[in-house]
C-alpha cells in the first residue's frame, strides 16, 4: 500500500499529465447514460461512432421510450450484447419518463434502480453530472492500475476497490483521478506490458519502486 504523500504524487502528477474528462461524447444527460451502457465490454471510440446516428433517430428520452427493440437494434448492433443494451435502454428511457419527470436521477440508490445501472455507471453520472465529491469509478483500467500502483492490494472486486480508493481519494479529486488513469492505462500502463520507462508515475508506483 502507498503512504498518504504517495497517495498524493500520484494523485498530483496525473492530475499535471492529463485533463479530467470522459471519452464518450455526449450532449444530454441521459445520453451518458445510454453511451456507458453501450460501452459494456465495447470501446468508447467504437460508442462514439455509432451514437451520432443513434441520437439522430432518437433525439428525445420520448423516442428512445416508444423505440422498437429490432430497430434500435440494428443501430448499436456494432457494440456488441446489442439485444441486452438495447433493451435496456427502451426500459431505461420509460423508467427515467415515468419515474423520474424525465431527468436523470442524481442519487446511487436512484440511478442503480435503472435497468442495465451498475456501480460503476452510478460513479460516473454522480462525478461527470452532478459533481458528486467521493464518486469513484472503477473500469478495468483502474482495476489494473490501482494493483499495479500500490493503491489497493491484490484486490479484484470492483466494490472492494471503490471502498478502499474512498478511503485513500481527496473526495473531491476522485472522479477526476479516475478519468485520469484511464487515459493513463491506455497511454502507458497497458493490460499487455506497463511502459514503466515512460511513466510520468513511476516514482510513487509500487510496482517501479519494488522492481527499482
């Protein structure tokens, strides 16, 4: 496990190496939502591909509500699971209308009521939405990298990894912290080989300091 202080160089140099923002594209509320259930298990440079003429056939929560499956189908075909994410965002769409007025809900209870809305999904609406200090995502790029640093020890559970990073995070800095190791991850500490050479990191990472 890393010290406070290294807590915080990590923290630190991320936040000097890389801007705090999702990669998926987006205008309204609700198509967060729906790009992060299309992301499942799927890139979200192909989600930002197949979304503009998504939200151009659908462009109101009303016309994702009353969509058919078979052809919302056809549009987010290309992300894989289409059958299960398209009906789950049909499902989403009518419960956000009868439910919610509309508006995506800004609680974790409420947002884990939606069809197809996990931890991790809830963790991005309440940082990237609703500024929710202490919202805490975790994908598989921070899964590896939280390991890797010396943030969590050995732990694999995304639950167990989001309750140990909210111990360690300035509340306020994690939502940001995580959208920034996913840049990292993808960047330098890839799932194939970490390029520990070239890692803005490496002096506050357990696995360079370990091996070094």
């Amino acid at each position: 496990m890393r010290t406070p202080e290294q807590v915080m160089g990590l923290v630190e140099t991320l936040e000097n190496e890389y801007p705090a923002e999702c990669s998926l594209q987006y205008d309204k509320d609700y198509e967060l939502l729906f790009a992060v259930r299309l992301a499942a298990q799927c890139t979200d440079e192909r989600v930002n591909m197949i979304t503009p003429a998504l939200y151009e056939r659908f462009p109101t929560l009303e016309a994702f509500a009353q969509a058919k499956q078979e052809e919302l189908e056809k549009y987010v075909h290309s992300c894989g699971f289409f059958r299960a994410k398209a009906r789950d965002i049909i499902l989403c769409a009518q419960m956000l209308l009868e439910r919610f007025g509309g508006k995506v809900p800004g609680t974790m209870e409420e947002l884990l009521s939606l069809p197809g809305v996990g931890r991790k999904t809830a963790n991005l609406i309440l940082g990237d939405i609703f500024g929710v200090p202490g919202s805490t995502v975790v994908d598989t790029h921070c899964i590896r990298l939280s390991n890797r640093m010396g943030l969590v020890d050995n732990l694999k559970d995304p639950v167990k990894i989001e309750m140990e990073l909210r111990k360690i995070l300035p509340p306020e800095k994690s939502s940001d912290f995580c959208h920034r190791l996913v840049l990292h991850g993808r960047a330098v500490c890839t799932a194939r080989k970490p390029m520990c050479e070239n890692c803005c990191c490496r002096m506050f990472c357990q696995t360079f300091t370990s091996e070094n």
